[in-house]
C-alpha cells in the first residue's frame, strides 16, 4: 500500500512537472531565448507596482532637481526604445549614498540611488545603467527566477518522497546536497547568464536611444575598479567584469550600427 501510494505521489507530481514545463514556454525578445515562465504579466505587473510603492515610502527620495531631472531625461529616451507592454514608466532618484545600484520592477518602475553616480559620471554612464535594469524587465528575469523556483521545489518533494524508505541520515543529506546543487549548478550560473543577456539588450536599449554603446564599457571598467575583493564568480550572481565587457565588446558592432542609425534619424 505505502509503495502504491509512493509510486501515485510521484505520477501525480511528474505530470504536474510536465504540464507546468509545457504550458511555461517563452521566448526572450530579441535574443530568442526559451524560458519558463509560470507567472503572468498582470501578476509580475501588480507585483513590481505594489513594490515599487513600498519603496517610495520606506526609503528616502533624493531632493536633487538637476540630477532628477537627467534621470527623468535618460530613463525617457530608453523608454522610448523598448518593447514592456502594460508600462507605467516611473524613474524615481533614492538618496543613499552607500548604494551603487539601481533596479526595474514589472510595470517600468525604476528606482536608481545616489551612490551609483559617481561611477555613471554622466548621462551615458546612467544609460548604461537604466538600459541593462529595463531589460531585466523586458526579458521578464524576475517572473523566471520565480518560476524555476517553482519547479526546483517541486523537485525537491518529488526526491523527498523518493527517499522515504530509506534512514532518515541519508534523507537529509541527500536533500541537503540537492538544495546546494541546484543553487551552484543551476541558480546561479542562470542568473549570471541574465544578467550578460540584460548587458546586451541594454546594450541595444542605449544605442537606440542616441548614447554611444562604446561607453558601456567606461562604466564597467569604473565599476570594476570599485568592486575590486568582491564575491569570486562563481559564487555570484553576477558575471565578473572581465567577462562582462568582453561580452559588450563581442556584440560592440550591431550595438553601433544601431546607434548610427539612431543618430541619423535625430539629425
């Protein structure tokens, strides 16, 4: 009986597995990626809304027009450019000085803080920015990271049950080791191949929008400069500079002629 309900425990749940594979199938804009994706745009939409509002009341609003005013100029023109359906574009400028960063919820929400100025320096350094976190958006990488975690968890249960006959030792550490696998062999190395994909489609985003691609690579290397002794590669979601501008080097040339091309049509 234990063995018939264990042998009807896993069907049920590979079938599931299977439906929730198929019925998840996307496709990456421009890149033409396959994904899954098991949560809807409406969803990721009011997600990244309802964030993004959290935000603006826990966190302080910088006070800064002139430097307001250039993110409101950048994040418009790479707006302009992209492809997010249902976008409610907001660039909102954090005053915290001990955060380089920047992000894109669902729904054109973009947050940037004031400790990543310094290393932008300028409009272009900020396009750089501002494209690579709307791509984020555009590729839908959080509703991916989301689902995968969906289906590493069935997964999990799936093993769990598989195990049951066996002492409770092993269970555990064959769990344990599953949980480890599954964030340095797959999570992981995904999420870094993310954020090269955001590097490119931000690479096009700022070509598009009339700022040289070429200096994408200035703030990398600035960038690189600070983050000098951080967390090595592979333990990073993050691509390590080096890699990261040889690969805005390789797709350099589509980059530029699409600039060239936006630049025309403004002239």
């Amino acid at each position: 009986m234990k063995r018939a309900f264990r042998f009807t425990f896993l069907t049920t749940h590979l079938l599931a597995a299977v439906l929730l594979l198929v019925s998840g199938c996307a496709v990456v804009p421009e890149t033409g990626r396959s994904q899954l994706l098991l949560v809807s745009p409406g969803e990721e939409v009011k997600l990244g809304i309802t964030e993004f509002e959290k935000l603006k009341t826990e966190s302080k609003i910088s006070r800064d027009a002139h430097t307001q005013a250039i993110l409101q100029k950048v994040g418009q023109r790479i707006a302009s450019v992209v492809d997010l359906p249902n976008a409610r574009w907001e660039f909102v400028l954090f005053d915290d000085a001990d955060t380089a960063n920047a992000f894109c919820l669902p729904g054109g929400k973009v947050g940037v803080y004031t400790g990543i100025l310094p290393i932008t320096r300028d409009e272009t350094g900020l396009a750089t920015v501002i494209g690579h976190e709307v791509a984020h958006a555009v590729a839908r990488h959080g509703a991916e990271r989301i689902s995968e975690g969906l289906v590493l968890q069935l997964g999990g249960e799936l093993l769990n049950a598989a195990l049951q006959s066996k002492p409770s030792q092993t269970n555990s550490l064959v769990m344990a080791a599953y949980g480890l696998g599954s964030q340095v062999g797959y999570m992981l190395p995904h999420s870094r191949g993310q954020e090269l994909e955001a590097d490119y489609l931000g690479l096009l985003y700022m070509a598009r929008a009339g700022y040289d691609p070429r200096k994408s690579v200035d703030f990398w290397e600035r960038f690189r400069a600070k983050s000098k002794g951080k967390t090595p590669e592979f333990l990073s979601t993050h691509p390590l500079d080096d890699t990261r501008i040889a690969q805005l080097k390789k797709h350099m040339p589509q980059a530029m002629a699409e600039y060239e091309k936006a630049i025309r049509i403004r002239r």
